[in-house]
C-alpha cells in the first residue's frame, strides 16, 4: 500500500487545475494549515464526501503498576494526549 505525500497531493491539484506545482504547493499548504488550525480551536471538521474529524479527549484511566491489585486502590491516573479521529 502506497502512501500518498503531500507534495502528490500538491502535484494533482496542479495537474487538474491548470496552475503551477508552485501555486498548488502553496494552496495545499494553506487548506491543510487551515484545518490543522481549527482542530486546535477545538472545532470539528466536516469534508462531505470524505468525513468528519473532531478532536476527542479520552477519559483518563486508572493506571496500576504490576503487581497491584486495583482492590487496594493503589494506582494513578493517567491522562492521555487529545487525538483526532474520524467520526462514524
């Protein structure tokens, strides 16, 4: 399985639109800042056709180390990262 890079992506727009690899570098470099920026903004994106990505923070969960036994309550929580995911 192949994996396609950005500068492919920019490459086909330039191909379809007419404009130059340069031209086309520099709008997919801006839609992709664009929706890089508003994940950060916490806002959802939806690209119809494609999917929708909203960032989701995980509970956190209790962490035991081995060999404790959760009964005694000995563990720590462990907050993890916000991720993006697509959304079903």
């Amino acid at each position: 399985m192949a994996t396609v890079k950005k500068k492919d992506i920019a490459n086909d727009v330039a191909d379809q639109a007419g404009v130059s690899k340069t031209d086309a570098q520099t709008i997919v470099d801006t839609v992709l800042d664009s929706l890089v920026d508003s994940l950060r903004r916490g806002e959802g994106i939806e690209l119809r056709g494609f999917g929708t990505f909203r960032f989701h923070k995980p509970a956190s969960r209790q962490f035991f180390e081995r060999y404790q036994w959760p009964a005694l309550g000995e563990g720590h929580e462990h907050n993890y990262r916000r991720r993006t995911s697509p959304r079903s």
